[in-house]
C-alpha cells in the first residue's frame, strides 16, 4: 500500500467516519467519503480539508481501492448491500459495532457472533473482510491530539491485516494483530462495556492499551 492508494470512507459524514478520513488524508492519504447523498458527502469533504472530495456511497466504494464501512449497527445491512458489486476484489474494512439502543451498555452481539462476520456473510468470499477501529472514542480522533489508544484488527488474511494496522498507525493510534476475524466479537462487545465504564467513572471517551513490549507486530 502507497499514499497512491485510495481510501473510502462509506458513511464517512458520521462522527467515526470523518475523524478516520480527516486523520488518515492529513497523513497523507488519498480519501474520499461516502454519503447517502453525493452533495452532503462534498459538502463534508469541503469541510474536512486535507484534499478529502466527497460522492455518494456507491461510487465512494467504487472509486476505492480500500473501503473503510463506518455506518451504525442499524444501517450495516442496508449498506453492505448498497456498496457489495463495487467492493468485489477489495478489502472492506467493518467497524460496526452492534449497539441496540437504549442498551448500549449491554453487550448484544447478533447470532452470526460479530458484526464482522455478519459484514463478511453479506459480501461474499470474494470480499477480503477486515475489522477495527472499535473503541477508538470518535470525537477524541476528530482533534489533532494523542491518543492513548490501541487499535485491535481482526481479519483471516494476514496481509490484508497487516494493511488495516498501517492505517491504523497513519492515523496516529497503534494497530495491533487481534487474529482470526471471528476474534472481532471480542471488541465489538468491548465497546458496550467501555461505554459502561464511560457513565460510571465519568471518562471522556475510554479506551484500550495493551501492555508488554511488542516485539512482532506485524506477524
């Protein structure tokens, strides 16, 4: 992957999404974001800077070489459908969380076991799925400071992984290798319980690091 490389950021209007966008085309990466509408997306691009334009979601995918879904739980399913013929070949990047209001402080995994999985099922195996960016609270990635915490990637090519925890670290977190795909659930549901944490301790916005010294962390 070079600074050539294409991004796509499907639902890239949304909190998590344009903090991602922002921080990885500051990086020097080249962005587009997606939207339902091709006219908010720019609108939105306009405002992020950083050289990030803006299309609809379908043509966002279409246009890029990665694609990076950041829509809410509700949503995953219509999406995934919206953007499936134009993301054949790539890497998708899911980091649905499968939150159902009100019981967001609830873990509710859905019963494939993962959003993640539930994302691969619906693209199809000629769509190399990989998962993250979970518990990264979205209004701390939107600003420009460091950010104590660790992004764990999940995904069953090691290569295509490998990519997501570069992005990861463009965008100035740590991507660290969570595994196999399946190992999503363990993130998913830990953001429910971060969001507990959040309310009971009075935390902006907790997060993760994982301890020891990594000496392999792209293996």
């Amino acid at each position: 992957m070079t600074n050539e490389t294409v991004i796509a950021v499907v639902g890239g209007t949304g909190k998590l999404g344009a903090a991602i966008a922002r921080r990885l085309a500051k990086a020097g990466r080249k962005v587009i974001i997606g939207s339902r509408s091709a006219e908010n997306a720019q609108k939105a691009a306009a405002e992020l800077g950083f050289g990030v334009t803006g299309k609809s979601n379908a043509n966002a995918a279409q246009a890029g070489d990665i694609v990076i879904v950041t829509v809410p739980f509700q949503a995953q399913d219509a999406t995934l459908a919206e953007i499936k013929p134009f993301v054949q070949g790539k890497i998708v990047v899911d980091t649905t969380v499968p939150l159902a209001p009100p019981k967001v402080m609830r873990v509710q995994l859905p019963e494939e076991g993962s959003a993640a999985v539930r994302a691969q099922n619906a693209l199809g195996v000629d769509v190399t799925v990989v998962s993250g960016f979970h518990n990264v609270a979205a209004h701390k990635l939107a600003t420009d400071q460091d950010i104590a915490c660790d992004v764990l990637v999940f995904g069953d090519d090691k290569a295509a992984r490998a990519q997501v925890v570069e992005l990861a670290n463009a965008a100035g977190l740590r991507g660290i290798h969570g595994g196999a795909l399946v190992n999503s659930a363990a993130a998913e549901a830990l953001t429910s319980i971060l969001i507990f944490i959040n309310k009971t301790y009075q935390v902006d916005g907790a997060g993760i690091t994982i301890t020891g010294k990594l000496t392999n962390p792209e293996a």
